[in-house]
C-alpha cells in the first residue's frame, strides 16, 4: 500500500506534520463557515418563502 507508507513518512517529519494538521484544520473551519453561511442563507429563504405563501393564501378569498 503506498498510500499508507506516505502518511507513516509525513507523520515522522514533525514539521510536516504540523502544516498538515494545519491546512485540514483550515478547510475544516472553511467548509464549516460555508455551511453556515449557507443555513442562514437558506433559513432566510425558507421564512421569506413562508411569508410569501401566508400572504398569498390569506388574499384568497374562501
């Protein structure tokens, strides 16, 4: 498995090892940011679509 001989070569260079820990830790905090950029964004969307619906149903006439 090569694969798994280059993760045990980067874990013995501790220097290396630190950056990497590093650059997961920072796409980590980025796609976190993301997701909840992106929640509130469709949280936003969803009350504005409910409030839509509730003014229209409520100009109907029954």
């Amino acid at each position: 498995m090569p694969y798994m001989a280059r993760v045990e070569k980067v874990e013995n260079n501790p220097e290396k090892r630190s950056k990497k820990i590093h650059s997961l830790t920072y796409l980590y905090g980025k796609t976190l940011y993301f997701l909840k950029k992106l929640h509130y964004q469709l949280l936003y969307i969803n009350i504005t679509m409910i409030s839509m619906f509730a003014f229209i149903f409520q100009s109907i006439p029954i």
